[in-house]
C-alpha cells in the first residue's frame, strides 16, 4: 500500500486504486470487469483471460438471492451459479491462491457480508487476496461499520455514488470511497441499454469535479462505443452484463476474454 | 410502553434501517421529510381523515362472534377490516401515501402485492386520485389470485408478473425496488406493509394506528377495559402493527400470528433484504430462503423491524401455525360466524382455535385484516 494526497489528507491507497491511479497518470482509461463468481466451472480460467485481455482490476460477483441493484443477464447468472452449489466460502476459496494477475474486488450484497459477520467476511476477502469490496446496497448512512472493519483489515471499500445525489453528498461518497468511486451510469438496474444515458456522462463530470480518486462509471455501459463516450468524462468504466451475458452464453473463457479486448482497444484507441 | 418513533437512523431497537442502493437515498430522505410535514399539518389529517370515513368507510366496527365464543371458552371479538372498502386494512395506508405522493408531486404509484389486497387498495385509490399504476406481483400469485388481477386492471392498473426467484411476494418486493431505482423521479414506491427501508415502517404503522385506536374505544365499550389477548397474522405485519398499536401502553398480551412456511420471527436470524435488518429466513450464508404458506399475502421471508424489535423486548410473542389449520380456522369462522375471512386473517383464528384451553375465560380480540373472496377459488380447489 502506498499514500497519496488529496481528498482531505493522506489516504491509504490499496491494490486496486494503485493500478486505476497508474493507468490514469499514465494517460489512459481504466477498464474493470465485472465476472459472476461460481458460474460454470470455468470462471476462474474467465477471470484470468479477462485480466490478460486487458482489464485493470476485475470484480469477482458473490451471487445473492435478491440482488436489487442488478438486471436481468447478472440475475439469470447468479441464480445460474447459485443453481451450482456456489457459495461465499467457495468463491474465495477458489480465488485464495489464485493469481488473476490482476487487483480484484468482490460485488456482492450487504447481507452476504452481514451473515458471515463483518470482521470475518473482511479477513476472508483479505486471505483470498482480495483488494476490495462493492456492496450496492450499503448507503453511506449504514456503511460506517463496515468502512470502520475495512479500514482495520486493509480492504478498499468501493462506494457507489448516484445520478440522484445532491451536490453535497458527493463529497462525502468521495471521502469515505477507496480503489475509485463507482459513478451509477444512469437511473435503474444493471444491464446492457441501447443508447448511453445523459446521466452516465454527467456523473462522471461532476464527480470528476470534485475528486482526485479514480472515476468510474458503471451501469448501461455496454458496448465499447459507450465506454469510450463515458470514458471521456471519467477516468474509465465498469462492464458488466455484457460481459456476463457472454458467461451465461458458455461462450468459453476465450469468448469472454475477446469481448473485453474490444473494450480495451476501444479505450486505447480514442 | 406506546410504540415508538424509530431513532432518526430509522432504528427500532437494533433493527430497521436504510440499506437501499445510493440511487433511492434521497427519495426515502424526502419521503420522511414529506411524511413529517405531512403528519403535522392539519389539512393533510383533515382531507385523510374524510376519506378514511366517506370512501373507506372507516370507522370498521368491531363484532363480538357469540357462537364461536361458547365453541372456544373464550369471549371472541373481531376488528371488522374486512368490511373497509377493498376488503381490507390497506386502504388505510394507501389512501395516507397517495395523498402523501400527490403532495410530493408524483404522478405515479408503484407497488408489491402477495395476496393482492394491497395492490386492490394501490389500484383504487390511484383510480380515484387520477394516477397512474402499476403493480408488481409474483407470478405464483397472479395465478392463484386471478380474482384480484382481474380487479387491479379493471382499476386501471397496469399488473406486472414477477418471474425472478420464488415467483412470489419477496420477488414482488425486488422487481417494485428495481422499477423504483428506474423511475424515482416521478414514481412513489406505495409499499404495502410495515417492512422496507426507514420511514416505511413507521409511516405505514402510523396509517395503520387508526385501527388500532378505534379497537381500543370499541373495546373500551363493549368489554370496559382493554381485551386480555390481542391476535393478528403477521407477513409484513402491517395489520398486527396497527391493532398492537392501540394496546401497546395496556396488560393486553400482543400475539403475532405467522405461518409455518414463512415465519421469520420464529425461525429467522437478522438479515438485510428489502432496506431493513430484521430477523429473515435465511440459510447460513444469507441467501435469503423462500417463503411457502398458502396464503399469498403471508407468504414472505421477511417481517417489518418493529416486529423484530417487539419480539426481542418481549413486548409480543409470534407463533406459527400451519396450512391445514388455517384451513380449518377459514371454515370455522364461515360456518360459526357467517364470516368468510382472507387467508390471511384465517391465521389469527387458527391460533386462538388451537391454544382454545389456555384462552378460557379471557377476551381475545383478533384483527380480521380482510375478507375471504379473494380466496374462495382457491379454497374450492383445496377443499374439493
């Protein structure tokens, strides 16, 4: 871990913002990939050809049996993985000793975490070599206890912030985020769109505004056109559905992987 | 005690809270605020409370079953929801939130149903205000309630199926929050009990509190003091709230009534699902279980966090019973009282059926939240 200066003071900078931050001061756009945890038996291999293809941080899913925040595709895929006997403890298992090659960062819902309880979900994701955590439906007005547990243990806690927000709570989000904060592309659920909403770029502006933290944007970024439209606001996005569709297609590890390659040569190229 | 307003965390105790994505925040912030503005402001009581009576047809009285009594040993009593307009106790929250969305300027309601009841009520009263509607309910139920679908659209309501998960109330409640993230702008989220995330709970208790307080005059009247047990169904626990509500402060022995399949007091740890922490069926890694009960309207995971709070005080118990008594209880009351009750209510009957010796010699006022229509298909099939 490093420090860095900015945002009130020094902040600890894990494994995930220390990549985005790198990426960005080098001049390019960052790119995190969201891969469903426990689908098929070969996610892992995905991940790893994910990484390789060009992403600089990958976000492992823990299915849920209610995921609010998500779609349709990132629906079918959990109750895909959960169908196979996916659990929390297997997914890190699998990834404890597991080299992606790339910062990882578990997204899963908060009541995953609360069940297994707070201090031993965070020392789980730090022995699986796990950098960071998003949970959609922690709000900043319930997240102290776990920013307090993240802190202690050395996990980024990923923060989401909306198109909804006022201006005052961004800096609040911005704050308390670590690894990058997670611009909510647009108002609703996860899954592909066919245009990229007007508040995927506005998000991105304002929070750009007001932070040195890496910036990206998630939510209805689904092909690599609307990355780089959203990437020229922010420091980068997050691809989801896309990429999980794919997964749900058993199009392979390779298939997956030559997707996020487009996206990459797309945000190289812009 | 009386029931208390949360703490401005939203907390009963150590349960409710506000775990919704960061895109809902400030709709549920603003809803509060709306809601306490709302609540002290005379005019809002005023037109509320002429709708209560003129279109509810509030006050619901309250019927001492004389026949059933003698059967049972006990002095039985019934708070008359059924006989609401709708068919049950959810007006009264919907009448309050959609006079409340007007206020915030919404154009439309968005809304769960299990049973249907809440989604009738939701239909209605977007009827009679000029809004629009539109309904989320499992696709489980939409079969077994094709009565209360048939009614949601001649309102006008749009009645969307929920195919994800269980295909019932729980995923009703998912697809509505989903929706709810998507159109916030101009949608309130009219949820129908006493779950969700804070002020949900509280506002729809206080909605509810008319209920309760007319019991306790009614009983006041007819037995001279409060009744020594208290019974409702508890899914949510929206109708069990708002009698608890009127007998919190007296002697009277609150029982929540779940069903076997789905409850979430007696067999539940504290989990976060739909906004709220507060006991939820779950297994050991909170994947959220799937609620079984035949009836629609109870059959959730989850129970509203005062509930949670009430039972980890010790200020109400929660007891379950099974399919085949509510069964027993719904032909009980039909036959005994000329009454048919929901499903639902047959849940509160069928505790004081079965725990009949140890209620003699005592009043027992049981909420009969709604009335049994809904579910005579359903029965024709169950009793064939």
């Amino acid at each position: 871990m490093s420090a860095a200066a900015g945002d009130g003071g020094t902040r600890v900078v894990g494994p995930v913002e220390a990549v985005l931050r790198a990426r960005r001061d080098g001049g390019g756009k960052c790119l995190v990939v969201y891969v469903t945890g426990g689908l098929g038996d070969d996610w892992l291999d995905t991940a790893r050809a994910v990484a390789d293809a060009g992403a600089d941080a990958i976000e492992i899913g823990i299915p849920f049996s209610d995921p609010v925040m998500d779609g349709p595709t990132i629906q079918t895929a959990n109750d895909l993985a959960l169908d196979g006997g996916a659990t929390p403890v297997t997914i890190l298992d699998a990834l404890r000793g597991a080299d992606v090659g790339v910062p990882l960062a578990v997204m899963t819902y908060y009541n995953i975490a609360y069940r297994m309880g707070l201090e031993r979900f965070a020392s789980s994701l730090a022995s699986a070599g796990v950098a960071g955590c998003i949970l959609p439906d922690l709000p900043l007005e319930e997240a102290g206890p776990w920013l307090d547990v993240a802190a202690q243990v050395g996990v980024e806690p990923i923060l989401l912030a909306a198109p909804t927000a006022p201006d005052e709570r961004l800096p609040r989000i911005c704050a308390s985020t670590r690894g990058f904060v997670y611009g909510v592309g647009l108002l609703g659920v996860t899954g592909v769109r066919a245009e990229l909403a007007a508040s995927a770029v506005e998000i991105a502006s304002r929070l750009k505004r007001i932070t040195d933290v890496p910036v990206l944007v998630g939510v209805g970024i689904g092909t690599p056109d609307q990355a780089v439209e959203a990437s020229r606001h922010g420091d980068g996005v997050v691809v989801g559905s896309a990429v999980v569709q794919r997964m749900v297609d058993r199009v392979g590890p390779e298939g997956v992987a030559g997707l996020v390659a487009e996206f990459r040569t797309a945000l190289d190229a812009r | 005690m009386t029931l208390q307003e949360p703490t401005p965390e939203g907390r009963f105790g150590e349960f409710g809270g506000r775990f919704v994505p960061e895109t809902l925040i400030p709709a549920v912030l603003e809803l509060e605020e709306a809601f306490r503005e709302a609540w002290a402001d005379p005019t809002f009581r005023t037109e509320l409370d002429a709708l209560l009576a003129d279109y509810a047809g509030r006050p619901s009285p309250m019927t001492e079953c004389h026949n059933l009594s003698e059967d049972l040993g006990c002095r039985l009593l019934l708070k008359r929801e059924d006989l609401n307009h709708t068919g049950s106790h959810k007006i009264n929250n919907v009448l309050g939130q959609a006079l409340l969305a007007q206020r915030m300027g919404k154009t439309r309601l968005l809304a769960e149903t299990g049973a249907g009841q809440h989604g009738v009520a939701t239909a209605t009263v977007a009827a009679l205000l000029g809004m629009e509607c539109c309904v989320y309910m499992g696709e489980i139920d939409v079969k077994r309630q094709e009565l209360n679908v048939f009614r949601m659209r001649l309102l006008g309501a749009e009645v969307r199926t929920a195919v994800s998960g269980s295909r019932t109330l729980k995923d009703a409640v998912n697809e509505a929050m989903r929706n709810w993230v998507a159109t916030v702008t101009d949608s309130h989220y009219c949820l129908g009990s006493v779950n969700g995330p804070h002020p949900y709970p509280w506002m729809v208790r206080t909605f509810h509190e008319v209920l309760g307080l007319e019991a306790r005059h009614q009983s006041e009247a007819l037995l001279g003091g409060p009744p020594d047990v208290v019974v409702a169904c508890v899914g949510g626990g929206s109708n069990a709230i708002g009698i608890f509500s009127g007998f919190a402060d007296a002697e009277t022995e609150l029982v929540g009534v779940e069903p076997a399949g789905g409850a979430a007091v007696g067999r539940g740890v504290p989990g976060v699902v739909h906004g709220m922490d507060s006991y939820l069926m779950q297994d050991e890694f909170g994947q959220v279980l799937e609620a079984e009960s035949i009836s629609a309207g109870l059959d959730y995971p989850g129970v509203g966090p005062e509930h949670s709070h009430l039972a980890s005080i010790g200020r109400a118990r929660y007891e379950a019973v099974t399919d085949d008594e509510v069964v027993e209880a719904f032909q009980m009351l039909s036959r005994s009282e000329g009454i048919i009750p929901a499903l639902e209510s047959a849940h509160a009957l069928a505790w004081v059926s079965r725990e009949r010796d140890s209620l003699v010699g005592k009043s027992v006022l049981v909420n009969l939240s709604g009335r049994g229509d809904k579910d005579v298909a359903q029965m024709m099939d169950i009793l064939a």
